[in-house]
C-alpha cells in the first residue's frame, strides 16, 4: 500500500479503536453515576486543551486568514459535530448498550449517501451498477437498524471470563417491558446521534474547501463546544456535586473522551476528510463495532441476543454495499476521465498548428542550425 494510502487508512483505524474504547470507559462512567451532559461537557474542555497547543505551533505561519463566514462554518460543525452528536450519542449509550451504539454507527455512509446527493456531493444516476449499490446497501442498514431496534431474540449463550468492569447494573431491578422501552428509545434517540454526525461530515466537506487548517478548524469546534455543552448541562444539572471527578473511572472517561475521543479524532477525521471524502471516513465504523463488542464481553458482562447479532451483520453488509457501489462508481469515472484525456491528446496531434508557432518553431531550428556551425568550427 502506497504512503499516501496508508495513512489516511491508519488514521482511520486509530479513531475507531480510540472510539471503541471510549465506548466502555464511558459506559462504565455513566454507570457509576456520571451524567452524560457533564461527560460531554468534561469531553469537549479536555479536547480543547490538548488541540490549541497543536494548532498555535503548527499552524501559527501558515493558516488561512479566520474570516466571518469560517467562524460561522465552524460553529454549525460544532453543534451538530460535536455538540448534538455527542449528548444525544451519550444519552442514548446510558440507556442501550456500547455494542448497540457501536452497531448503529454504521448507518452512518448511508445516511451520508443520503444526505450528500442534495449538496451535489454524490450523483444518482439509478441505472448505473454504482448507484444501484448504494441504493440497495442503504436498505439494508435501515432494515438492519430497525431489526435491532425492534427485535431481541433469544439469548445468545457464550461463556464469558471472569473480569468484571461494571459499577452497576441499570437495568437489574428493571422489568423487560420496561428495559426493552428504554432500549427502543435509545435507539432512536442513537439514530439522531448518527444524523447528526452525517450533517457534521456534509458541513465539514464543504468548510475544508476553504479553511485547510484542520488543527486550527479542530480547536475552534472544540472550544465552541464546550461553551455550548456546558450551557446545556448547566440549565439541566444545577448541583456542584454533579459536576465533581471525584472517581477515577469518571476521571479516565473524561480525559480519554476528551483527548482521544475528539481532539485527535477531529483532527485525523478532518484531515482523512480533506484527502478522501466523507464517505471513506465512515466506511471504517464496523470496526468500532468489532471492538466495543469484544471490550463489552469481556470487561462489562454483556449478554448479546440474536437480534443484535443479525441486526449489527446487516448494517456491515449494508454498509460494504454501499461502499462498493462507491468504488465502481469511481473506478467508472476514472476511466472516463482517461478516454476524455486520450480523446484530447489524439485530437491534439491533428489540429493545424498557429502560424505564430510555425514561425517560432522556425526560429529555434534556425537557432540549432547556427550553434551546431559554431560548434563545428
């Protein structure tokens, strides 16, 4: 693999692990007694602190001029990037689970196929094999998505070891009806996590066209966000004692969602973006799933049903529709692009050439003539 395919690939496989782990480390905060408004708040002050000093000494001599309408693309990228995104995911992850959350982030090229076609970003041309693709794989993540949501199953027995990271258990003293309400609603308010982040990857296509500083843009949304999901969790949560780090797991969980989860996250995402488009970005999430999904059986206890497990399998294979559907579609254009390019070249050969090029043509030979004689004497 070439240099310049590897490291956007690398990145990418950085952030969904890091988002991974977030996952658990968030969960077990969450369960401890941790709101999920203050975690996100916590998670966007850390981010902020650990990108500013990247993007002063790195971007201090070559970043673009911060114009009014880049500060206004950078506070859109915020609220639905970071802000919206993140206390929605959060909320939703309290009341599901982190191998649901994980599995439901792969709806995410669908829906960004969805929402690139009316920004001009993606082209429907339904009789091609491409779009055909990608209109079949996003069927198939909805249908997926909804089989998960609606659908448990049985239990799926598989003997777990004998570590055990969990500070309580939400759902014990809770009756299925009730677990399983909380669980749909979950989903859905998950879903709208999703769209969010969709919306977030349109906006910061369009923002990275014009503003290449993907450190400075970063800490701008960072910051914007902290400011916005502390307003929120403070109209929510009044108590100074809700705020308190007062155990290491809320700690942990704040720091790694806030260094790993998005100041490097943004920034690889921002960048990969920059170089391959928002529907490479998301072509990654299945392994988040892989990951959080291992981490939750082993460290947390979860059960998994046969609904989540069918459910999660048809989002991936929606997913790599999807994704084929875009690779066909590229390959198709790059071969265009070479016959285009060909045709050019061949009609180039047989157009009359100016006559101001002949006499220039004329000139130089004349030129060579006289400093071969020169040479020759």
């Amino acid at each position: 693999m070439a240099k310049k395919e590897l490291l956007p690939f690398l990145a990418m496989v950085i952030v969904q692990v890091g988002y991974g782990g977030m996952n658990i480390c968030s969960k077990a905060a969450m369960e401890s007694g941790m709101n999920p408004l203050i975690l996100v708040a916590y998670r966007q002050l850390f981010a902020t602190i650990a990108i500013v000093p990247f993007a002063y000494f790195f971007e201090r001599a070559k970043r673009p001029k911060i114009t009014k309408q880049v500060l206004i693309q950078i506070f859109f990228c915020s609220l639905f990037g970071a802000t919206l995104n993140q206390i929605l995911y959060f909320v939703g992850l309290n009341v599901t689970s982190a191998t649901i959350a994980s599995a439901l982030y792969n709806l995410l090229p669908a829906m960004t196929f969805i929402l690139a076609i009316p920004f001009g970003l993606e082209a429907v041309e339904i009789r091609k094999r491409g779009v055909q693709a990608k209109i079949l794989g996003t069927l198939i993540c909805v249908s997926g998505a909804m089989l998960l949501s609606f659908y448990h199953g049985i239990l799926i027995h598989i003997p777990q070891p004998n570590i055990h990271w969990q500070f309580a258990d939400s759902h014990q003293n809770t009756n299925t009806s009730m677990k399983h309400l909380k669980l749909f609603f979950g989903t859905l308010i998950l879903l709208a996590s999703n769209l969010a982040l969709a919306i977030w990857y349109i906006l910061q296509a369009k923002m990275s066209e014009n503003f290449t500083a993907p450190y400075t843009s970063s800490a701008l949304m960072c910051f914007m966000a902290t400011i916005q999901c502390m307003a929120i969790a403070a109209c929510t949560k009044h108590n100074i004692s809700d705020w308190s780090l007062n155990s290491r797991i809320r700690i942990v969980a704040s720091i790694y969602a806030g260094v790993l989860g998005s100041a490097v996250a943004f920034f690889l995402i921002t960048w990969t973006i920059q170089r391959k488009g928002p529907l490479y970005v998301s072509m990654f999430s299945p392994l988040m799933l892989v990951v959080a999904a291992m981490l939750s059986w082993i460290l947390q206890m979860e059960k998994l049903y046969i609904g989540t497990g069918i459910g999660s399998a048809l989002i991936i294979l929606g997913l790599y529709a999807v994704l084929w559907g875009k690779n066909r579609e590229t390959i198709n254009d790059n071969i265009i692009q070479m016959d285009k390019t060909g045709i050019e070249l061949e009609e180039s050969k047989h157009m009359p050439k100016p006559e101001h090029a002949e006499i220039l043509e004329n000139e130089d030979l004349e030129k060579h003539k006289q400093i071969v004689d020169f040479k020759g004497n």
